[in-house]
C-alpha cells in the first residue's frame, strides 16, 4: 500500500480556484484508480472524481465541468483542479488509491469556500 498526503486546501471566495495535490510514497504506475473524494460536515464520504491507468475520468455530477483530476505516473502524484468553487464544494478532501485493492485514503486537506 502506498501512503498518500494532500496538499493545497484552504479559505477560497465562491467563483475562485484551487489546486489540490495527493503526493503518494511510492510508485502509482500501478495503480489502476485513483481518486478525490470529499466529506463535508455531517455527510457522508462521497467521490469527487476518479482517474484511471489509461487516463480516463469519471466526475460527480456537482463538480462536472468545473473540477479536472490528473495523475502524473513520473512524478506518483494525483492532482485535483478546482474552478468555479462554490460554498457547497466545502469540505475535507481525500486522495485515495483505489485499485487494486486494499484501498489507500491520505489523511485530508480541508477545502472553505466563503460566499
């Protein structure tokens, strides 16, 4: 299993940008799935976007056209893009390894967006 810390979260006007980052330990050449999920306060965990091997993606419908997710196999990072954020995207978000499993989560970075 990889260990994974995200990097980038913090305090964004409504309409402002973000760019969240999931450095993994070791290699995510591997990795089949990777993904952002996010949980806001008293909710439950949700998926965000996920990004395959092969580089295909899958989005939420709420982040559709606003968020991108990417993945650099060189560099074992997994990055999120966030525009147009809106206070609704507030939340705690998770880079998680999810194929093969077992699954990897890093530990969170919290994402406010003020209105």
């Amino acid at each position: 299993q990889v260990q994974l810390v995200e990097s980038g979260g913090g305090l964004v006007q409504a309409g402002g940008s973000l760019r969240l980052s999931c450095a993994a330990s070791g290699s995510i050449f591997s990795i089949i799935v990777m993904g952002w999920y996010r949980q806001a306060p008293g909710k439950q965990r949700e998926l965000v976007a996920l990004i395959t091997s092969g580089g295909i993606t899958n989005y939420a419908n709420s982040v559709k056209g606003r968020f991108t997710i990417s993945r650099d196999n060189a560099k074992n990072t997994v990055s999120l893009l966030m525009n147009s954020l809106k206070p609704e995207d507030t939340a705690a978000y998770y880079c998680a390894a999810i194929s093969p499993p077992p699954a990897s989560w890093g530990q969170g970075t919290q994402v406010t967006v003020s209105s």
